[in-house]
C-alpha cells in the first residue's frame, strides 16, 4: 500500500510531518475529582481522577509517598472489528503499567504520603495512537484534580513507512507493518519519560523519526498549555475573579 503519494499527501490527507486534528474538554466526568477528553484526530479517549485519598487496601500504603494506580480499557464499541476484550486482559494491563509509570515521572508523589491516586482512562473510540491520547487526557486531568506536578507529561508517535518518516499514525498506517515510536516527554524539562519502539530500525532512521515524534510532542505540549490556560480564564470568570 502507498502510504504517501507523490504529491507528498497521507491517505487521511496530511503532510508527513503534520499532526491530525486535536480537541480537549477538562471536566467532563462530575463524579471525578478531575477528568478529560482528548481527541486526535478519530481517535477519543477520557481520563478521570480519583484522588488523592486514603489508600484502598492497607497492605499497598506506601509511607514516603503516594500510591499510583492507572486503569485503561477499550469500549467495546471502540473498534470496528467487535473483538470483545475481558477486563484485566494482558495488553490492557502492559499499557496501563506503561502509562501509570509515565505519569509517575509528574506526579509530586512525596507531598502525598498514605495516600492515593487512581487514574482510569476509557478509549471511547480507537483509530492509532490510543496510548499517547490516554497520556495527554492524563495529563490534563490531573491537572483538573489539582494534583501537584513538576511538569506537564505529553505523548505522540511517529512512524517510518515507504521510506518517509510520519507523525502521529492513523490505524491503518499504525496496522501498514513499519516500525513506529511512541514517545512521551516532561515538556519543560524536556526529558523523556516514554520510548517505545516497534520493529528495528537504523540508528540514523532511528533518530530522524523519534525527533520527529518529540517535535509532535512539543506541538501538543503548547496546546495543553493553551487549554489549561483558557480553562483558568473560566473559573475565574466563574468566581468573580
């Protein structure tokens, strides 16, 4: 399959090195402390926080900081291909120990000692890059929660297809068999806290496509800041402030 034309153009319409479409709403869950949805491109997720509170199960109490607990699952009318997933199901439980230990990188864990925070992430519908929308939906409910954090965690892939690098993958390009990066960065300390590679690739290649994937990564930094800043503006319009 040809994944870019001659003309430079994707199957979905975008230039190689151009993002699909984004659209964030916080508070979108009443019953959370804080919640998100995230959309990128076809592809919309929601997060919802819980916490902190006291921990669950005493036996997990952690004394110098606070107790991490990520779940993500996929509706079962997320997909076209009515695969139904149990709950718990491997793959499920490997992203949300990928995500919970991401999100840990943030999170001022040691300013909430006995403590604990549950971050459970539902991908409502899935078209590629499930795993970067779960992280930024993460992160902007996290902030709605008012959780502390040292930075801000944000998420894209690339991939490397027909021999042209390519941000943030659809599914069918996710599906087209090359290898693809997802990376997930501390936006301003620029570290980054997520590489995950599929298939090998050259070191050269290698470092064209995952700067590719940081650069996606700091266009999204910029619009999570944005919408964190508008969604200030709001409660202080709310407030009278």
């Amino acid at each position: 399959m040809e994944f870019v034309n001659l003309q430079g153009i994707r199957l979905d319409g975008r230039r190689p090195k151009e993002l699909r479409q984004l659209c964030a709403e916080i508070g979108v869950v009443s019953k959370a402390d804080g919640s998100a949805a995230f959309e990128m491109g076809n592809t919309r997720v929601i997060a919802a926080v819980f916490g902190p509170r006291a921990v669950q199960n005493r036996s997990q109490k952690i004394a110098n900081r606070a107790l991490v607990r990520c779940e993500y699952s996929m509706a079962k009318f997320s997909t076209g291909d009515r695969v139904r997933r149990p709950k718990g199901d491997r793959r499920s439980m490997e992203i949300s120990l990928v995500i919970r230990q991401t999100m840990e990188a943030c999170i001022m864990t040691q300013l909430m000692p006995n403590s604990q925070i549950d971050i459970c992430l539902q991908v409502l519908q899935a078209d590629g890059g499930t795993r970067s929308a779960c992280i930024n939906a993460a992160t902007l409910a996290l902030a709605d929660a008012g959780i502390p954090m040292c930075d801000i965690v944000v998420s894209c892939s690339a991939g490397y297809l027909n021999t042209t690098p390519l941000l943030d993958l659809n599914y069918i390009e996710d599906s087209g068999g090359g290898p693809d990066v997802t990376v997930g960065i501390l936006a301003k300390m620029n570290k980054v806290t997520l590489l995950q590679m599929d298939n090998k690739l050259p070191f050269d290649t290698f470092e064209k496509v995952m700067q590719l994937a940081i650069d996606g990564c700091e266009a999204i930094s910029k619009y999570i800041r944005e919408v964190l800043l508008e969604n200030t503006k709001q409660l202080e319009y709310r407030r009278g402030l």
